[in-house]
C-alpha cells in the first residue's frame, strides 16, 4: 500500500509557562518571526532595534496544533512523524506523551506514533528550551572557553560568554560581522505525518560509477523499510533502463544496489556550456504485477573533477566537467537571520 502523507498545520505560540493567550503561528518559520507578524515586536532591522530584542533568546517558548486523521491513516501498519527541522532545543509531545527529544537543528526527527494517534482531536505540543541558557550551562560545565569570533555575546547581554560553539544551530544566528544576533527558536521546516503498509521506499540513490560521452556505468542504491517478510521484485526504470530483480527481504532497513549501463548519455553540463539534461530512474517494489511502493529521482549525469596538478606556478586548482576546463567564480549570499 501506497504511502499516505498529511501536513501538519494550524500552529499557535506562546512564551512557555504564562498565562497569555496563544498566539497563531507559521510553520515553517520561528518565533522571532512569529512575534513580529502578531505585531508584538517591532520590525528587528530598524535602527536599534536588534539590542532591544535580545530577550527573545533566553526565555523558553511553546508551539502547539490540533489535529484529526482519518481512518485509511490510523489503518497503517505505520505511522509516523516526521519534523524535518526543530530549531535547535525541544522536547515534544502528542496527546500528553512525551516522544522526542531534539538537540540538533541540522537533522530531521522521526517517531512511530501509531499507538498515540486518534482519529480526532490530536494535540501535539513542542516546548523549545532557550539555546542561551542550555549553551550557558555547557559552557559552566566545560570549566574554560572556546573560540567563537562570529558570537557578538556582547550585544545578546553575555558579556564574553561565547554558547554558540555549544549548539548544533546556524552559527550566524549568534552574529557575524555582516549580519545581526538574533539566536531564534522554532519549527523551520515542515511537520508530517506519514502513514504506510507493508514496506516502503526511503530513498533512491543513482551513483555514477564512470561517466563519459560514449557511456555512463551507473548504480542504483535502493533504501527500503519492511514492516514483515516481503518476496516479490524490485523494478528500476527511466529512459532506457528496465531492470527487474527478485527480492526477499526481513523486515527492517535494506540496501538493494543495482548497477546498469547508458550508451551515449545526455550529459548536464553548467549554464553557458551546455544542456542541463536530466534523467527520472523510478524505483518500485512489486508483488504479483502490483505496486507496493515507489519513487523516484532526477539526477544529472555528468564528469565533475577537481585538477590538483603540479605547472609553472606550482599547482593547479580547477573544475573539469565532462573533460573540459570550466571558469568558476562566485559570490556570498547572505541570508536574513530571521528565516
């Protein structure tokens, strides 16, 4: 059966622990943000602004939604909850259990939650420690400080107290020389719930083995979860791929690679030095000519290599893509501390 996936919603906030209403809030997005839109705050880029908002940081804050599900969801053999980013500490709760703790901006969360669920009426709760304060008392217990010439701890009230090398958070939430100190909390990326039977397909990898204009010699790394046994065939198409393979698989995770051919493929190459071509491999898993799971990914096939190679002014250092020497430059983007 077919993966079922609901977004979760209808988010409100407020200050952890008071007695204030709660606010409606956006989710992706942080309570710096939120704040602003519910005209609690003034804008935090004007004039001096940033010093005036530095409290933000050290309190704790509490995000909640409600929510229903119906009945082909709670029907799945799994269901779970996925939070694809928690700014940064936060434990988390659906209908009064506690079943996460977070610690790391940088990474997604995963939770079964099928034993929690109702069809309706659900209340899931994130309670978000302040990253000041959990930085503070990781700095207390290492007895001496670390290096941090981004962390403007003097504005955010800390003296030359630097939390930010404590934290798997931005590094540019604490300051930088380009940008202001606002050191947020909040959900930054979206919350789903996803619901499955029988075995599922987690990821689909396309690694190019060797790549040229007369061929590319390619291996697909197929990631698939299996609730029981499952025997049937795994199935890789796209243009001029068919590959079929019979499968038995425990259940628990499984890595099934399958390595295949493309005679003169379409290469990607850079703006200005070609087509940006790109192929759709489709993995899926069959049991008597149905589809059980599948999914599918773009990639583009092509040559990438760094030239480190000893010439008249000592060595080299450039891109040859697809075999030709490529003219790089760049420039820095600087992101809003707020989003």
């Amino acid at each position: 059966m077919t993966e079922v996936v609901k977004v979760i919603d209808n988010w409100s906030f407020r200050s952890a622990g008071s007695e204030t209403d709660w606010l409606p809030a956006q989710v992706p997005g942080c309570v710096h943000t939120d704040l602003l839109r519910n005209g609690v705050i003034d804008s935090p880029f004007y004039g001096t602004n940033e010093g005036k908002l530095q409290w933000i940081d050290k309190e704790d804050w509490e995000y909640r939604a409600f929510f229903d599900v119906d009945e082909a969801m709670v029907h799945h053999d799994r269901v779970e909850l996925l939070f694809r980013g928690l700014d940064t500490y936060a434990d988390v709760s659906l209908n009064g259990t506690n079943i996460l703790t977070a610690d790391n901006m940088f990474r997604c969360w995963q939770v079964d939650v099928k034993p929690l669920l109702k069809i309706k009426g659900n209340l899931l709760r994130v309670y978000f420690r302040s990253p000041i304060a959990r930085g503070l008392a990781k700095l207390e217990e290492q007895g001496y400080p670390l290096p941090a010439t981004n962390d403007l701890s003097e504005i955010g009230g800390l003296g030359d107290r630097k939390v930010s090398v404590f934290t798997r958070k931005a590094p540019y939430h604490y300051g930088w020389d380009w940008g202001p100190r606002f050191v947020t909390s909040g959900i930054w990326r979206d919350v789903l719930l996803r619901g499955w039977s029988e075995c599922r397909i987690e990821d689909v990898f396309v690694d190019q083995l060797e790549v040229s204009v007369e061929e590319a010699r390619l291996r697909a790394v197929v990631e698939v979860e299996v609730v029981e046994a499952f025997a049937g065939e795994l199935r890789l198409t796209g243009d001029g791929v068919e590959l079929r393979r019979h499968v038995q698989l425990r259940d628990g995770m499984h890595q099934v690679a399958l390595e295949f051919g493309l005679d003169r493929p379409r290469l990607w190459w850079c703006r200005g030095l070609g087509c940006q071509s790109l192929y759709t491999f489709t993995a899926a898993l069959c049991r008597d000519s149905h589809c059980v799971a599948e999914r599918s990914v773009k990639t583009g096939l092509r040559q990438l290599r760094l030239v480190q190679e000893a010439d008249h002014r000592g060595t080299s250092f450039y891109f040859q893509l697809n075999g030709r020497a490529v003219f790089a430059k760049g420039a820095n983007h600087i992101l809003d501390s707020c989003t």
